[in-house]
C-alpha cells in the first residue's frame, strides 16, 4: 500500500471514538470512528499484516462516510 494511502495522525477523540486523517485524490478528509479494532491494527507497529488490514478498513470507512467514488 502507498504511504499516502495511510491514515495518518490517529488521535483519540473520546470514549472508544478515533479522528483520523487520510489523503485521497490530493485532498485530506477528517473522519471519526468508533472501529476500535481497525485502530488498534492500525497501531500495532510489530506486526505489517495487521497494520495494513486496519489501514484498509480505516481508508474504506473514510471513502464511504464522504461518498467519495
């Protein structure tokens, strides 16, 4: 997956809720989640294969709450 395909700055954002920034098309879209597992993948550093599935449910949750297809 591309660098700038990553969510990036991943911040809590209250109880069990997550803001997080993605890149898509050379614009950047804010979205909140409450996919705890999908951050905590994201998160985890030792491990690529789940870092990656959680930045692909995180980039697919953001594409589909800004109907961006």
């Amino acid at each position: 997956m591309k660098q700038e395909q990553y969510p990036y700055n991943v911040l809590p954002a209250g109880h069990g809720h997550y803001t997080y920034l993605i890149m898509f098309r050379g614009k950047e879209y804010r979205t909140t989640t409450n996919n705890t597992s999908a951050t905590d993948d994201y998160q985890d550093h030792d491990n690529d294969r789940r870092r990656n599935r959680g930045a692909k449910a995180l980039r697919a949750e953001a594409i589909r709450r800004h109907n961006l297809r």
